[in-house]
C-alpha cells in the first residue's frame, strides 16, 4: 500500500514537473504580451499538469479506458472554466491598467491625477493612491517655482529701479564735479558716498541671498544668551530710531540660551529691527521680547506700522516684496525679509509675522538649547 502510493506520488510529480516546465517556457515567450495571456497560461497549465500527472498514474496503473476518459473529461472541462475566469479576471486587470496609464499621463501635462474610479487589485489601488499622492507633490512644487520665478521677475525689475535712480545721480554729480560747476564739492562728495554705501549694501544683500538659496551659508554655532543678542541688536539700531523720532525698548527679554551663528543672528535681529523703524511713525515706538516657549525661544519684534494687509501677510518673507506703497529708497531692495527666513531655517527654525493692534508682530522661532 506504502509502495502504491509512493509509486502514485511519483509519477503524478514527475508529469506535474513535465507541465510545470514548459509552462515557464511558455511564460519566458509571453513576458512582453498582456497579463491576460498570462493568466490564461497560468491556469492552463495548472490544468496540464493535472492531466499530465493523471495520465502517467493511469499508464503505470493499468486503469480501465472508460476510468482515463472519465478523469481526461473532469480535466478538459476544469480547463475551460479556469481559462475563463483567467480569461476575465486579465482583462479586468488589463483594463485597469490601461485607465490607471491613461490617468498618469497628465502628470506630465501640469494637471492633478485624477485616479481611476475602481481598482482591480489592491497593488493597482495601492500604486493610484501613491501616484495621486506624487501627483499633489509636484502640483505643489509647480506652485511653489511659478512663484519663486514671479518674486525673481519682481526682483530684477525692482533692483533695476533702484540702481538706475541713484546711477543717474552718481553721474549728474560727477559731471558737475567735473566740470566745476558744484557750488559746494563737499556736499557732493558726501551724496556720492551715501549712495555708494547704499548700493553696496544692497549688493551684499544679493550676495547673502544667494549664498542662502544656494545652500551654502556656513554656520559658525556657538552658545549664546538671547539677551545678548537683543541688547547688542537695540544698541546698534538706537541711531536709526532716533533719527526718526521711534522708541524702540526691550520687554521682558529673558536671558535663554541659544546655539547659533552668532553674526548672523544678529543680521536677523538688525533686519527686523530696521525694518520696524522704517514702517513705525515718529513717536512710536518698537519692542522687542524673547520668551522660551517649551522646545522653543522665540523672539519677536513689535511695531506700529498700522498692521499688513491679510493678502500681502503669506508674501512677507518672499524676495523682493516691499509693499504695495514700497517702489523706491529708503524701501530698500525687499531683500532683508528674505535674509531673515533663510538665515532662520538655516537654523531649523522658522519666521513668522501677524497683525496686532495698531502694528505687526514679527516673531522668529529658534530651537532651545539643552
């Protein structure tokens, strides 16, 4: 009885092995046609290699011609069902291809993928959800580079503005001064050297954002205390602010300690500092805080420019914005805003502005240290 069924085991392996084989050739020859061929290969020769087996048991058995007829019928018929439903399920599989390549297609066309209704397997239902998810990404990043290259445009036009102006002077005074026609040299010598400095600062300016975009601004971190940093930055912006009749005071500076580029910190500080100078009436008055707020410092400058409005507050830090009222000096090029988000998330932390009575709050967002 052991022998019998060994002997059965055998040879309806070896005829399964016989099948199995020449469906892998058939599958080699069939791997660049539709997955319903496939299918259709696959459960024929699932069905082969039950014949085959069947077969080879029946000749080393001696099984009677009407028992063989009965087993090659159970097996042509289980053959055409399982061709069918091969048959049915590649094409549904095929046609949910084709619908989820069809939805792809606008990807490349600046449109959002829109998945097919329903998937035929959880892999194509898996890959849509992947592809509308890639499809958001790269909406966002075509959103992100129009604007990017619209603030770009801005800032070419703007700085080109602001250099023609003072280029024309320059050279107005220097034909006067040439010419001997300047009633007071000395008065023109120092326009020329206010002029000079100021282009030079908006050429640092440029110089430092490209640095920032570019990745390449080399942080020197040191420990340092918050109350520092604001105290040097209040010193170094009390001669503006008296200049134009502002107040500026520290309120409730904590002494929490940082870790960053000390310099370039400062460069933020003074940045926002120059700016709530410029933007606050005389007898205003401008304040500067700095809290820790869990993980967090967060220092913020306060002033009274009468508030943003709601749609310019998400183009705040954007290159080269300056307002709708901001077209010519001392407005300055739009560029220190900027400086200040990049130097900020350079430091894994981020800038932020929002309205207040009477003002705008700019605040920056620093991670504390340990």
């Amino acid at each position: 009885m052991v022998r019998d069924t060994l002997l059965i085991a055998l040879y309806a392996a070896a005829g399964a092995a016989g099948a199995g084989l020449l469906g892998l050739g058939l599958l080699r020859l069939l791997r660049d046609r539709s997955v319903a061929l496939s299918l259709a290969a696959v459960a024929a020769v699932t069905v082969a290699a039950m014949l085959a087996g069947t077969l080879l048991v029946s000749w080393a058995m001696l099984l009677s011609d009407h028992d063989l007829w009965v087993v090659t019928m159970v097996c042509l018929m289980a053959a055409v069902v399982s061709l069918a439903v091969a048959l049915t399920l590649g094409r549904r599989v095929v046609s949910g291809s084709r619908a989820l390549a069809e939805a792809t297609r606008s990807l490349g066309d600046d449109g959002l993928f829109t998945p097919p209704a329903a998937a035929p397997t959880a892999e194509l239902a898996e890959l849509s959800r992947e592809l509308a998810a890639t499809g958001a990404k790269l909406a966002a990043s075509r959103e992100r580079e129009r604007a990017l290259e619209t603030s770009r445009r801005e800032l070419v036009a703007w700085i080109s503005h602001d250099l023609r102006t003072p280029l024309a002077g320059l050279q107005a005074m220097a034909e006067a001064l040439e010419d001997g026609v300047a009633g007071d040299p000395r008065v023109y010598h120092a326009r020329i050297r206010a002029e000079v400095e100021r282009m030079s600062g908006m050429v640092g300016d440029l110089f430092e954002l490209s640095r920032i975009q570019a990745g390449v601004l080399a942080l020197n971190i040191t420990r340092v205390s918050v109350y520092d940093l604001v105290g040097d930055a209040l010193a170094g912006a009390d001669a503006l602010a008296r200049e134009h009749g502002v107040s500026i005071v520290g309120d409730r500076v904590e002494p929490v300690p940082v870790e960053v580029d000390g310099r370039e910190m400062s460069r933020v500080l003074a940045n926002l500092l120059v700016n709530a100078i410029r933007r606050t009436p005389s007898d205003g008055t401008v304040a500067v805080s700095a809290r820790r707020e869990a993980d967090s410092v967060v220092v913020s400058v306060t002033d009274g420019c009468g508030g943003i409005p709601p749609e310019d507050l998400p183009r705040v830090f954007d290159t080269g914005w300056r307002g709708t009222d901001a077209r010519t000096p001392p407005a300055g090029a739009g560029l220190g805003l900027a400086i200040v988000r990049g130097i900020v998330e350079a430091h894994q932390g981020r800038a932020a502005v929002s309205n207040v009575p009477g003002g705008c709050r700019f605040e920056v967002r620093l991670p504390a240290a340990a």
